[in-house]
C-alpha cells in the first residue's frame, strides 16, 4: 500500500509539474506550440514509416502466396520445381 501511496503521490507531482511547464503565462505559449509542432511531426514520420513497412509487407505476403501457389501446382503435378 505504502508504495502505491507514493507512485501516486509522484504521478500527482510529474503532472502539476508538467502544467505549471505548459500553463506559464510567459513562455507556455511558446511551449505547447514547440510541443504540438513536435508531436504532429513525430506523427507523421510513424505514419510514413508504417506506410513503407506496411508495402513491404504486403509484397512480401504476395511473394509468398505465389511462390506456395507455384509450389502446389508443381506438387499437384508430381514435378519438381527448377532451382
């Protein structure tokens, strides 16, 4: 219990911390717009990078597919493929 207690207590004061950082009447302003431009580019490069290795994943799968089709057919046939 007594460790709860105190991951609450330091949850409680990372976030005050984090408003007073974000929340400061003199350069708040300037910070929340550096951290919205940072989060918005981070998102986007995850975005770009999902969409490459999702590509590459998908020629991948299809590579495959026709490679075990080509395969099966050779079985089906009692052939032995060309190396």
């Amino acid at each position: 219990m007594r460790v709860r207690t105190l991951l609450t207590f330091a949850a409680g004061a990372a976030a005050g911390a984090g408003a007073t950082y974000l929340l400061d009447p003199e350069t708040g302003q300037l910070r929340r717009r550096e951290l919205r431009r940072d989060a918005l580019s981070q998102a986007r490069d995850t975005t770009l990078a999902v969409g490459r290795g999702g590509a590459t994943l998908s020629a991948d799968v299809a590579r495959a597919a026709i490679d075990g089709y080509r395969q099966a057919r050779l079985d089906a046939a009692g052939e032995r493929p060309s190396t």
